[in-house]
C-alpha cells in the first residue's frame, strides 16, 4: 500500500449535480422557414400606360414555400419604336 491515497468521488452526487446544470440551461424556441420569391421574364414600362408590357410573370411565393410557373411558346410586341420578339419564356 502507497502513502497516498486515491480519493473515491461519490458518483451519485456528480451526476445529480449534472443533471442539474443541463436542465437549468432554458430551450430555445424553434423559429419557422418562410420563403418568398417571385419571378418576372421581361417587364417593360415606357411612359405607363402608353407602354406597360409583362411577360412571363409567375407571380409570388406563398409563405409555406412551393413553386409557380409561367410559359409562353411564343411573344411578339410591337409598339414602335419598341419591338419585341421572343420563342419560349418561362418563369
């Protein structure tokens, strides 16, 4: 036997003590994903109203998330001096 002696922790008490610590630390509150968003190919506005054209406008996201889509095959405008042509949009 060793002149120095191992001292023995009680077990129980350091793990009250633990337990304790851990459950005073307060939760924190989950927060909630939006989403917002909103998709426009071409908007054009010269001298509104003379000419206010959109094309291909999906429209706004709801909050909860998802998708929205907008195609058109085919876009011609003509409102001089402005012409405009396009084959597919999709927002």
């Amino acid at each position: 036997m060793g002149l120095f002696r191992r001292a023995k922790a009680p077990t129980g008490l350091l793990l009250a003590a633990m337990a304790l610590a851990i459950s005073a630390v307060p939760a924190q509150a989950a927060t909630a994903t939006t989403f917002s968003g909103e998709a426009t190919v071409v908007h054009v506005a010269v001298l509104a109203p003379v000419l206010d054209v959109t094309l291909g406008h999906a429209g706004p996201l709801p909050p909860a998330g998802g998708s929205d889509v907008d195609e058109i095959l085919n876009a011609n405008v003509s409102n001089l001096p402005l012409t405009l042509s396009a084959s597919v949009i999709r927002a």
